[in-house]
C-alpha cells in the first residue's frame, strides 16, 4: 500500500507477532523521532505461530482484541511486521534504468529465471541499495523480496478481524534496517560496519549496515529452537528471565558449556556470511555486531553468543533522543524491529 501523508499525521499500531510473544506500538513518526504511547508485549498463546505462518487464528485474534479494546485502539491504521523462512530474498545486478515499468518488468522475469516458485503466489518488492560503475557501465544492486501471498492474506485478514485497518506489511530485516538509518540520521552517525543479527524460533536474518545503510541480508535456517528445546528438557526451564538467571547462579559452568554447544552450528553460519561479505570486496570490513531477537535478548544468553562471536558488541546511546514520551528500559532492543515498522520511507 502506498504512503498516504494522511496517515502519517495519526497513530500508527505497529505488530510484531512472534512465536513467543506479540510487540505492540502505538505512535507515530514527526520527523527524527518516533513518539510513543504505548509499548505492549504479551505472550503469544502456545502453537498459535509456525515459522511466521498464523496456525491458530482464534487464538491470536483473542489476545488482539484484549490489546485493541484495552488500549482503544479500534480503527487505527496497522502495520505489522514479520519473519520467516519462508521470505525470499534476492540481490539483482542490473544495468541502471530509470524507467520503473520497465525495471519492474526486467526484475519479474529476473525472478521467474531464479526461482522454481510460481511468481504469481508470491507479493513482491524491491529497493534499490547500491548504485555503481562496472567499467564505466552504471549498474545497480537491488534487493528483492518476495512474501508468500498466503501470509500476507492471513495478517491483513487478522488485522482487519480486529477492527485494525492494515496499512503495510514488512519484513524483520527491513524494520530493524530502518530504525539504525533513522538512528544513523538523527542520532549518531555510524561510521562503522555493523553485522545486525536478528534470531528468531525457526530462521536467522543477518543484515550488514555500512555507515547507516543497507548493504545485504542473508537469511539462515537456523534458529533459537535448538536451544529452547535443550533448556526444556535438559533443565526442565523456558526463557523467562527470573528461571534463566536462577539456572545461571544453581548451574552457571554447566549451563554455559549447553547453550555454546548448541549455538556451534548457528555461530559457524554467521560467520560464514561475514566471512563472504569481507570477500566481496577488499574495502569490505565487519567491525561490529548487534544481536536481537526472543531468548537471545535475555542477558546471560547473548553474552555467550558475543562472546563466541568475537566482535564488538554495537552499542546504542541517547536513545531517547529517537524515542520519546516513554522509558527506555533494558528489554528496548526486542522492540527494535516493530519500532523501525513506524518509520514508513
């Protein structure tokens, strides 16, 4: 759906509906700032999400309707935002063209050609990301996704079960790429090459910001799952953070030796992917990482994951330059991605 200045002027809910928990914002962007009223996170009832695919709509659409009639919310304008592995994501090198129809044309049989997908079952966008010259011929990076039309449908079908209207959709790696550029422009310059590793149930994204913009985005099938269910059954404990820190103190060496096992296999494919971004270019650096996502937010796990990864962590100041009109609390980077859905380019 296009940009409407309209809807800019007014509250905007944005939704993030994950395995584990639903993130609710409600605000609206006035120019370098995201002004809040509320930040709302409740548990997702258990099986109601699969990979990002709504399998119990009842069950989520019960919890949304408590969230709308508590916080009156009905009739607002909605975007949500949402991670799967099913989410294709392409990068295309073409000659420049500033034709858009004809772009559009050459970029859909681009995918017909990459994919064994029917195109038509898919809703696709792309941005251009880079623009360049490859012996004196003006080329251009751009960046396709593709979101099954099935997914789509069942948010925009959810959204509207709610009395929400749905405004957009958007994809984890995107949201959170926005809310660094809005960082980036109106907070601190970025000067450095920040891996974004964002980590949910089923998949991982793995996003590289270069000086505040976009460079690429890899998606892995792997996930936190592994190790949730390794807390489960070994520790007989979920990832609330009380039961977490409570392990950490009754089996801490024990504890940690388990969570590096499991995350060997995931660390290895990250850095494979920073390892290819380095290779692509000489100028290509990696300098930093920023980690997100469910049971990575809480605290003892992600200094594990830091510290296998062996990068510096990104560290976000004056946030409440950017965020207004709430506290900024310790938990604030698992809203990053449903805070960059705000930000409407």
């Amino acid at each position: 759906m296009k940009n409407d200045k309209r809807v800019k002027k007014k509250l905007l809910v944005t939704l993030d509906i994950g395995t584990s928990n639903i993130k609710v914002i409600v605000g609206r962007r006035q120019g370098g700032k995201l002004l809040i009223k509320e930040m709302i996170t409740v548990q997702t009832p258990d099986k109601c999400l699969s990979n990002g695919y709504i399998r119990d709509m009842t069950g989520v659409k019960n919890v949304l309707e408590q969230i709308v009639r508590d916080h009156k919310l009905k009739g607002n304008y909605a975007v949500v935002t949402i991670k799967s592995s099913g989410i294709i994501n392409r990068e295309l090198l073409l000659p420049f063209n500033e034709d858009n129809r004809a772009l559009d044309r050459i970029i859909h049989y681009e995918m017909k050609q990459y994919l064994t997908i029917k195109l038509e079952d898919y809703v696709t966008q792309y941005q251009i990301i880079d623009e360049y010259y490859d012996q004196k011929v003006k080329m251009m990076k751009i960046l396709v996704t593709a979101v099954n039309r099935e997914l789509v449908d069942s948010y925009f079908a959810l959204l509207k079960s709610v009395h929400l209207k749905p405004y957009a959709m958007d994809v984890h790696f995107n949201s959170i790429n926005k809310f660094f550029k809005l960082y980036n422009d109106h907070v601190a310059k970025m000067d450095n090459t920040i891996a974004v590793i964002d980590i949910g149930y089923n998949s991982t994204d793995i996003s590289i910001v270069s000086g505040g913009v976009f460079k690429m985005s890899r998606t892995l099938m792997l996930g936190s799952n592994v190790m949730e269910h390794m807390l489960r059954e070994e520790f007989n404990v979920d990832f609330e953070n009380g039961k977490i820190r409570r392990l950490i103190i009754k089996n801490g060496e024990e504890f940690a030796h388990r969570i590096n096992d499991v995350l060997t296999p995931l660390v290895d494919e990250i850095s494979n992917v920073i390892r290819y971004h380095i290779s692509r270019d000489s100028m290509n650096t990696v300098d930093n990482i920023y980690i997100t996502g469910g049971i990575i937010n809480q605290k003892e796990v992600k200094e594990i994951l830091e510290e296998r990864m062996g990068l510096p962590t990104c560290e976000f100041e004056e946030l409440n330059k950017m965020i207004t009109n709430t506290t900024i609390t310790s938990d604030i980077s698992s809203y990053f991605p449903v805070l960059g859905a705000m930000v409407r380019l």
